[in-house]
C-alpha cells in the first residue's frame, strides 16, 4: 500500500493587468532530479498533482498558445491533502 498525497490549487492568469481563469490548460512541475508531475487544468483553473514531495518548484502552464511559469511552495505537512490555493501565473 502506497501513501497518496494530493496537491491541489488553482492557476489565474495575467497580462497586462487582465486577470483570467485558464480553462483546459496543462501544468507541469519539473523537480531538480529530472522528474515531472502534470495535470489537466480544470474550467475554473484547478489543478491536481499526486505525490509531490515538499519543496519549492517551478511549474510551467501551457493554455492555447500563451505560457508562463509560476512558482509551487510545497510545505512539508503530513496530510493526505494540501491546499495551495489560487496562484498567479504572469503571462510573458
């Protein structure tokens, strides 16, 4: 039997000062050993990775043809879920 941990939160978007809520984007978390967590954005910019360990990580979100990286402060709890909330992501 294997601990599952779930991350989850939402991802809002800037540009130039507009603030929109990506739907049915892609997230990606890249950790410093080489290895990468994804999830599917939900339609109001949810997103949900399992088992990623504590620790602070770059993500880049791809939505249609706009990409901006973010940054995931992972604290070291140990709860089967933990919320990160809604982070803001700046379109570049």
């Amino acid at each position: 039997v294997q601990k599952v941990q779930r991350i989850v939160g939402a991802v809002t978007l800037e540009n130039n000062g507009a603030v929109t809520v990506p739907a049915y984007g892609q997230l990606v978390v890249s950790t410093k050993d080489g290895k990468q967590f994804e999830s599917p954005i939900g339609r109001g910019g949810e997103f949900y990775l399992e088992n990623l360990p504590s620790g602070r990580y770059e993500a880049l979100h791809e939505h249609k043809e706009q990409r901006c990286k973010l940054v995931l402060d992972v604290p070291n709890l140990d709860q089967p879920e933990i919320k990160l909330g809604t982070l803001s992501c700046q379109v570049q």
